[in-house]
C-alpha cells in the first residue's frame, strides 16, 4: 500500500511538472531606438522575428523613442530597423531563460539620414599619407548596404587633410599703450587678450595631399564601390584647427566625413 502512495506521488509530481514547463515565462522587454551618431531618439519601424515564425511589427515612439514587446524566456530573435530616415539594420539577440516573469531593458543604435549631416566621420589615412586604410574599406561595405536598401539617400564624401595640417590658436595678453597725451596718475596697467594664429605648412602642400587622396578614394569606389551615380566625392581645403586648452590637450579633427547630399522622404 506505502509503495502504491509512493507511485501516486510520484505521477503527480511529474504531471505538475510537465504543466509548469509548458508555460512560458514571459520576459517584458523596453527600451528605446537611438541616433548612434548624435544620441537623440528615433522613430523606427521594428519587426522582432521570433523562433516560430512569428514576425512582430511596432514603431517606437516618434518623440521619445521608446518601445516596449513582450517575449519568451529563452527566445532567440531577430530584429529588423526600417524607416524612410534610418539606415536599414538587422540584429540578433536572445532573451535569457529567466525562471519567472522578468522585465529587461535593452536599447538599439542606428544610423539616422538627415540632410547635410554626417553619418560617418574617421581618420581613412595615416597623417601626411594619402594611401587608404583597411578601416574605410570596411566602412564602405557598410555604407554599400546602406544605398543599397535605402534608395531615397544620396552621400557626399568629404576628403581633407585635417588630420595633417592644423592652424594653431594661442591666446597671448597684450599691454595696453595709452596713447592720450595726458598721463593719468595712479593707473593700473591693462591688457587685452589676443588670438594669436600660427600656421606652419604651405597651402601648396595642403591641397596637393588633399587631391592625392581624393583620387585614391575615386579609384577606389571605381574598383570596389557600388551606386556611384549616388555616391560623390569632394575636396575640403581647409587645415585643422588646435587650440591650447587649460588642461594641455589639443583638439584635433578628421581626414574623411561622408554627409547626407539628399534624402527624400518615400513615406509621403
């Protein structure tokens, strides 16, 4: 009789088991959709893909940003980011077997197109060079994808030698010359600041630096770019710009920017 409670027990026990791993514990999930280049939010088309083949379709709040979608512990998903203004991403992430219900927070970056700024700014030389770095090579398969899914977007790059050639700022104290005929009694001596500006390169050697890399980045797009009716390039001759800080350190600024020439919003 023991030994028949004891099997009883043992069914039941296996039974509520089985119930309790057929749920699904739910994991809320918020956050929001960010510019990854001036850290504003962003309004996003977001379709989650999940292991079912389900496909969730939101928008994130045009405003703040912000999203909210509930998932299964465990879930691995696929999220697409999509809209007339953003650059076209797919991610992959999976949500942790949490053993009860769970809210996490996860924010997403993507790139936003806003006419006339910048979407990528780096350094595509070595100073003084005009030889391109494997790090623009990398970068242009990703700006490829770009023109490739978001049709309604022109770039323009712009090449410098900023990297290289800077104008430097001092603030030096000047004294003040009284030039009046009749001298003041018991005054203080005053100074003005002055920016002092001091350039140490020739202009003949900025531009020629400049055009060597602008025929490089064209030859290079001719060889391993894509779209190039929707891809420019376009010389900046003006030098860097340091100015000596409290602290020691100089501001310095890039060789290679690649803008957004037009979009067009395929929306209206």
């Amino acid at each position: 009789m023991q030994y028949k409670n004891i099997i009883i027990i043992l069914f039941y026990v296996l039974i509520s088991f089985d119930v309790h791993s057929a749920q699904s514990v739910q994991v809320f999930m918020k956050g929001k959709i960010i510019d990854e280049i001036t850290g504003s939010p962003v309004s996003a088309n977001i379709e989650f893909r999940t292991p079912n083949g389900k496909k969730i379709k939101i928008q994130s709040n045009s405003i703040t940003g912000a999203y909210e979608q509930i998932f299964n512990a465990g879930d691995s998903v696929e999220v697409v980011f999509t809209n007339w203004d953003i650059a076209r991403k797919t991610e992959s992430f999976v949500i942790e077997n949490y053993q009860k219900y769970t809210e996490i927070e996860r924010n997403f970056y993507v790139t936003k197109f806003t006419a006339g700024g910048t979407i990528v700014a780096m350094n595509a030389f070595n100073k003084n060079e005009a030889d391109i770095l494997p790090t623009f090579e990398s970068k242009m398969e990703e700006i490829n994808k770009m023109l490739l899914f978001n049709r309604n977007v022109k770039f323009e790059i712009l090449i410098s030698a900023k990297d290289t050639y800077k104008i430097e700022h001092k603030v030096i104290k000047e004294k003040v010359v009284d030039k009046s005929r009749k001298k003041k009694k018991n005054t203080k001596e005053e100074y003005v600041e002055i920016v002092q500006e001091i350039k140490n390169f020739s202009d003949n050697d900025l531009r020629n630096l400049v055009n060597s890399r602008v025929n490089n980045i064209k030859s290079f797009l001719q060889k391993s770019g894509k779209f190039l009716n929707r891809i420019s390039v376009k010389e900046d001759y003006s030098p860097g710009l340091s100015s000596i800080k409290h602290d020691g350190n100089y501001s310095s600024d890039v060789s290679l920017r690649i803008n957004v020439a037009e979009i067009k919003n395929t929306m209206n």
